[in-house]
C-alpha cells in the first residue's frame, strides 16, 4: 500500500490554533463557550503564554462526539467522491464530512494531478466511512461485506433495490448483493436471524433450505417454510 494514502491521518496533538482551524473547516459552531481547562490536552502554548490553552467544553464535547475507534477505509479507483455521494443518497441518516485533495507532494508515487480527490469521509446512519481515491492497484471482494440490518419487507426492499442498481447480478444470494463499485452488502431482516436460531431444529433447517434459493430475502417465504 502506498504510504502517501495515509499519511495526512497520522498528526502530532494539535495546538488550539490547529484545532480552531480545523474546527472551522469542518463548520462547527460554538456558541455560548464554557471554558474547561484540560491539562495537557494542547501540549504546545499559544505563543507568549507557559501553559495549556483552555478548551470550551461544548468544543470538547463536539471533538469526543466525532471521534470514532475504527473507521472502514474504502478504497477506489477514482471513485470516492460519486460513490459517497451515491451511498449518502440513498441511506436516510447520512452526510458527506470532508474532502480532501492530492496536492503537488507525492505526485511521482501516486500519479494523481494535483487538486483531484484524495479522501472522502462521510456517515451512513452513524457509522463513519473513508473512501479513498488510491488508483487501480486493489479491488473489492465479498471477503468484506457490510450488513444492513432491516425490520420489514419493505426495509428490505427498499436497499436491495437502491444498493443493487449497476451491480453485478450474478453476485447477488442468500442476502448478499454487490453494488456498482463492487462493494458487497449484505440486506438482513433481523427475523431472519431469530428463525435461523430457532430452538426447534427442524424449523431452522427449513429456513436455511429456504434462504439458500433465494437472493433477495423473501420473509414471507422464509415464515411459510418455517412454518411447514
């Protein structure tokens, strides 16, 4: 993997005028502020003063708030922008974050003009993504797959139809779809899951039988042949 695709992720702790920048840049808006010293937080003074800045505490609560452990990082051709903006279009509770663009460092290794899309970030009902426009080097296979947990047929409908448009057809079972960028997903109803445990072995033995014919999953059909 090109180490210029990650790099810019990697920073020292930030000095509060660092984190004012990138706060504005991310358009938070802070009003009324509470300040809240947190020692050692900003380890680097603001110039003329020996000690920490002081950190608002609505800003702290905004910068823990966005801060997520893990983050799937998608990697595309040249595609991150559209595909974040083909995602955020079709699940409800979903934005795009931030952009950011190749310049001219690194242009020998990754070839990109600078100005292009780098990295996209963006959330899907809460779960933040990465897609990272990295070049041709690496493809997407089922070995990843990401679960949309539905309620209802409708539910269930509803993504396969949005998340299947332009993929490939012949990858579409049990559940598991690709889409057009070749990211596969997987469109569960949570009833699904509850019949597949059912305590009554041979209930959840006809499940299976029945799910493995289908590719949309079908709940009715799942409910008859539960049922027997």
């Amino acid at each position: 993997m090109n180490c210029h695709a990650i790099l810019f992720i990697i920073k020292p702790i930030y000095s509060i005028e660092e984190l004012s920048a990138l706060l504005k840049a991310t358009r938070h808006s802070f009003n009324p502020p509470v300040t809240l010293s947190i020692p050692g937080f900003c380890k680097r003074p603001i110039e003329g003063q020996d000690h920490p800045h002081p950190l608002s505490i609505s800003t702290w609560r905004n910068v823990m708030e966005s801060t997520q452990k893990i983050t799937p990082c998608l990697w595309f051709d040249d595609q991150a922008e559209e595909a974040a903006e083909f995602y955020t279009g079709i699940f409800r509770n979903s934005k795009i974050l931030n952009i950011s663009r190749y310049g001219e460092a690194g242009h020998e290794i990754h070839g990109k003009p600078a100005g292009t899309v780098m990295t996209v970030t963006f959330k899907l009902e809460g779960q933040a993504f990465t897609a990272l426009n990295g070049g041709p080097s690496f493809k997407f296979n089922e070995a990843i797959s990401f679960q949309v947990d539905c309620e209802t047929q409708e539910e269930v409908d509803y993504y396969w139809e949005k998340l299947s448009e332009g993929g490939d057809e012949k990858a579409q079972q049990c559940g598991w779809l690709k889409d057009k960028y070749g990211v596969s997903w997987q469109i569960v109803p949570g009833v699904l899951l509850k019949m597949l445990n059912d305590p009554n072995s041979e209930k959840s033995q006809r499940t299976m039988e029945a799910m493995l014919r289908m590719k949309k999953i079908d709940i009715a059909e799942l409910k008859r042949a539960s049922g027997g």
